[in-house]
C-alpha cells in the first residue's frame, strides 16, 4: 500500500525524511498520520521514526521548520 506524500503534511516533511537518510539512516513515516491517510481522514501532524539514536541525529531544528 502506498500513501498519497503529495497531501500538504507529508509534503511538508519528505526534506526532513531526506536528510535523515542522506545522513545515513532508514526514516519512516508511522503513527495517525499514516493511519489517518489510510483511511481517508484529516491529517493533523506527522511523525518520522529513524533507525538513528537520538545523539546520531544532528538535524538543527531550525532546517526542519523550512
């Protein structure tokens, strides 16, 4: 099953979700994001899990709210 990336949220996140791969590392999408998509509902917020610890994970905040 694919999930429709062009709604605004997930559109919003795919950099973030590339960067954290370009660092190296899987990222995902997960949560009632996807849940919500699935079914059709409003999405509210996204969530990205990733195969980095916290301490691997050196993305400024500041670059993830562009």
């Amino acid at each position: 099953m694919r999930l429709d990336l062009t709604q605004p949220d997930f559109k919003a996140a795919i950099p973030i979700l590339k960067k954290i791969e370009a660092a190296g590392y899987e990222a995902y999408f997960v949560g009632g994001s996807v849940r919500d998509a699935i079914l059709g509902l409003p999405i509210h917020d996204v969530d990205i899990a990733s195969s980095a610890y916290p301490a691997e994970q050196r993305i400024p905040a500041s670059s993830m709210a562009q």
